[in-house]
C-alpha cells in the first residue's frame, strides 16, 4: 500500500512538509480547492507553488475547482505525478484528461460518495488513477464512510472487467482503523491522522 500524505489541515505549512519529507511517504496529496467546486478555498498557486522549498516529493495533485482547465497547466509546473479533477465538474472529461496528458504527467477522475461508479465507465480508457472520496469533499478531519469500502470493490471490479491499468487512490478519514477497509486501493491519502501527530512515521507504517 503507497500512502499519500494532505497538509491541508497543517497549521504550519513548511515545517510539517519538512518533516514529511524527512520520512518515506510516496507522495504529498495537494488538495486545491476554488470556493466554487467547493466552499473552502485554498491558497493562490503564487503561494502554493512555493511548496517546493520544503519537499522534494512527488505530488499527488487533487483539484477540487469547478474549472479544471484553468488549473491543470499551472500544477504540471511542478513536481507533479498525479493530477486528478472531479467528475461531477461541467466541463469536457475528455479534454482536460488530455490537457493532463499532453505534460506527461498521469491523469486521474475523483469520485465523490454519491455518484455512481458506473459514471468512470466511458473515461477508463484514458485514466491512470481513480481517486475515490471516502469523505464528501472540502475540509480535512471528517470521518470516513464505510459505503465506501463497497465503492472501492466495485471500481476494482470495473478495472478488472475492462482490463485497465489504472491505480485506486482513496482520500478522506482514512486511518490506522479505518484503512482495514481500504483493501481494495493500492493507494491510501491520509490527512489529519498524520498530521496532528508527532511522530509521522510512526502513522504512515500503520497504514501500509
Ligand atoms: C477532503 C480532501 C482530503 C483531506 C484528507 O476534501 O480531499 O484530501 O484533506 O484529510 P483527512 O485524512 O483528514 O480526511
Ligand atoms: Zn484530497
């Protein structure tokens, strides 16, 4: 299992990235939020991109914005593995996959609890990660929805059954406890769980 760590509820930025870096994490989950797609805002890219100083991570970009095209170029300046955007946004699926694609970096759908599973089917073809919300998304240090372990079986049966080469992630309340129900991800983001602890390290073993 490969653990994404969020700092978005970080109350101190720079120094829980440095010690994040200073453990084995896969990667920083960087969760964007546009007030719109979302009523929580998080900081400008201005700001946001000055990440850099404090992590030589990869990152595992998750755009919660109502308006994925204008995102996606600005975050495949970075350090970028993943950059996933929601679903449910009223915007070409298509097209901002492969605005993603055209940087050379992965490209992955969000999924939030209340939309059919069934919705992915017509973009697997073009999906290096599915992202599965376990929480509804914009605010860290919610609890996880058990239903979700259900959604997790069916979106790894869905890749089975069309043969694609895609990774799940899950993102929101995932825990020492609640990652027992999270079988089914080869990836696992975990927030405050990591966060508001002071041994990092310690909490990510307990999720691998
Ligand atoms: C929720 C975010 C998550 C969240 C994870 O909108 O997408 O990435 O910050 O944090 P925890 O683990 O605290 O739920
Ligand atoms: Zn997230």
């Amino acid at each position: 299992m490969k653990v994404s760590a969020s700092f978005l509820s970080s109350k101190n930025i720079p120094n829980d990235l440095i010690k994040l870096n200073e453990t084995d994490v896969d990667y920083i989950h960087l969760d964007i939020m546009d007030g719109k797609f979302v009523k929580n805002k998080t900081m400008p890219f201005r700001e946001m991109k000055n990440i850099y100083k404090y992590t030589s991570k990869r990152l595992d970009v998750h755009l919660m914005v109502s308006d994925p095209l204008k995102y996606i170029p600005l975050y495949a300046e970075l350090n970028t593995e993943y950059i996933t955007f929601h679903i449910e946004v009223d915007q070409d699926i298509e097209k901002c996959l492969n605005l993603i694609k055209s940087y050379s970096i992965k490209a992955g759908l969000a999924i939030k609890p209340d939309t059919p599973i069934s919705s992915l089917v017509p973009y697997l073809p073009y999906l290096d990660m599915i992202l599965v919300m376990s929480v509804e998304p914009g605010a860290g240090g919610q609890s996880f929805i058990e239903e979700s372990e259900n959604r997790l079986e069916e979106v790894r049966t869905l890749l089975d059954e069309y043969k694609i080469d895609a990774v799940i992630n899950i993102d929101g309340g995932v825990n020492n406890e609640t990652v027992k129900m999270c079988s089914k991800a080869d990836i696992v983001v975990s927030g405050s769980y990591i966060i508001s602890s002071d041994d990092f390290q310690e909490k990510i073993n307990t999720l691998r």
